[in-house]
C-alpha cells in the first residue's frame, strides 16, 4: 500500500478526531476511535518512513485514544 495513503488517511482521521471532540455534541467516543486509527495510519507511514520521533508520538496517541474510549464508553 502506498506510503502517501497512510500519511494522509491518518491526517484526515486526526482531524476529524478534533473536530468531533471539540465539537463536545456526544461523538467523543467515535472521535477517540478515530484517533486510535489515526495513530495507526501515522505509526505505519512514520515506520516505513524511519521517522522514530514521529512513531513515538502515535504510541502515546494510541494510548490516549485507548483511554479516551474506556472513559467515554
């Protein structure tokens, strides 16, 4: 899969995961879903990539997507 479609895909779904949080109109559970697969989407194109700063960075957004979904559910 193309390196791009990771990248983008995961900027899009972090952004709506602000927006949705942001927003605070009772989608906050699916907006930490969706940071959740944003950290995925980024963590694979920052691996692929050997971008280690930006790797690191999606393991703690992964954590505190994991944690935002058990607080909301």
């Amino acid at each position: 899969m193309n390196n791009k479609l990771f990248e983008w895909a995961g900027v899009v779904t972090s952004i709506l995961y602000s927006l949705f949080v942001a927003l605070n109109i009772g989608i906050e559970f699916f907006g930490f879903c969706l940071l959740l697969l944003s950290a995925v989407l980024i963590g694979t194109w920052a691996y692929r990539g050997g971008h280690k700063g930006v790797l690191f960075l999606q393991f703690f957004q992964a954590t505190v997507g994991i944690i935002g979904m058990f607080r909301w559910f």
